[in-house]
C-alpha cells in the first residue's frame, strides 16, 4: 500500500508545482512610470563617455524589479527534469563585440528600505568570471543610488554584465538597475 501510495504521490507532484508556479506573482521588468502611489527616483544620469548597454532577453537597459521568493528545485528521479519555482534575482546584459569599453558602471537603486544581497560579474567568452562586487543581507536605503565600477581584464573584454540581486529579506523589495560601457 505505501508503495502504490508513493508511486501516486510522485504522479501528482509535477501537478502540485505547476500549480505552486502559476500561483506565483509574475516577476516585475518594467519600463513604464510608477503609479501615483508608487513614485520611483530616477537614475541620475550617465557620464558622456559611457554607453548604455542593451539587456539580455529584454527591452532598453534599465530594469525594475519586485525581488520574488527564493528558486526552489526539486529533482525528479529517472529521465524527468527537475520541477520547482525560479526567482528573478538574475539580470543580464549584453556588451557589444568590437567596443573595447575602459570601465563598466552599475546604478542600483533599492526604492524599499531592505536586507539586499547584490552580487555583480563580469563574464568572459571562456567561461570565466570576475566578481566586482558581493554584499550579503547588507542594509540599503530607498531612493539612496549606490554606483558600482570596475574595469575589465587588460586582455580580454566580456561578453555579459550580470547583477543578482535578492535574498530572503528582500522579497517584495523593488529596486532599479541599468549598466553601462565606458570609454
């Protein structure tokens, strides 16, 4: 009987997470105003020399975001993928072939006070990365621009900016974040 009833129990669980998955708030990337109850402080400007650059599966290069609930995994033995719920901490974006860019700028902008955990890498076309930046459950303020640089290695230039930004304390936290190429 508890054979047939784990057997049963692992039938229905791809149906429990599809569920669980459809019940979850769809993650925020916007680039329209805020509503009247929402006012969100603008990015200061970029410096002349800099370029914005384009987001990866996405539209313009800044993003705003409602930080979700941690991703969570489940595997499936045999052939099946693993099912489970992803966050939306993760941001790409993409630097353009032939632009040998001297430094790269982040502009985050929390529009919650909140506990974020920011991480930010630059990544390489031969699979490598250079971490720039790593704050774990740090306190920031709304509105309170926090502008990261780095530069790049003096012999390779990366293919992607990524920002993962998020953590338990942030969850329905919003902030803002664009990147941008210098020269």
């Amino acid at each position: 009987m508890s054979r047939r009833f784990s057997v049963i129990g692992l039938l229905t669980l791809p149906f429990s997470f599809s569920v669980l998955v459809q019940a979850q708030p769809a993650a925020t990337q916007t680039k329209a105003p805020a509503t009247a109850e929402q006012k969100d402080a603008p990015l200061p400007p970029l410096p002349t020399n800099c370029r914005p650059l384009p987001l990866v599966g996405g539209e313009g290069s800044t993003v705003t975001k409602t930080a979700s609930v941690p991703g969570l995994r489940v595997p499936i033995p045999g052939p099946l993928p693993s099912v489970g719920v992803r966050n939306n901490w993760n941001t790409d974006w993409f630097v353009p072939s032939g632009q040998a860019f001297r430094t790269y700028r982040v502009v985050f902008m929390p529009h919650t006070d909140a506990e974020y955990s920011v991480n930010m890498t630059l990544k390489y076309p031969d699979e490598s990365i250079d971490q720039f930046y790593r704050e774990r459950g740090r306190r920031f303020t709304a509105n309170k621009v926090v502008v990261v640089d780095t530069s790049p290695r003096s012999d390779l230039q990366p293919f992607q900016v990524n920002t993962n930004i998020g953590g338990l304390q942030s969850v329905g936290a919003r902030y803002t974040v664009a990147v941008a190429g210098c020269l």
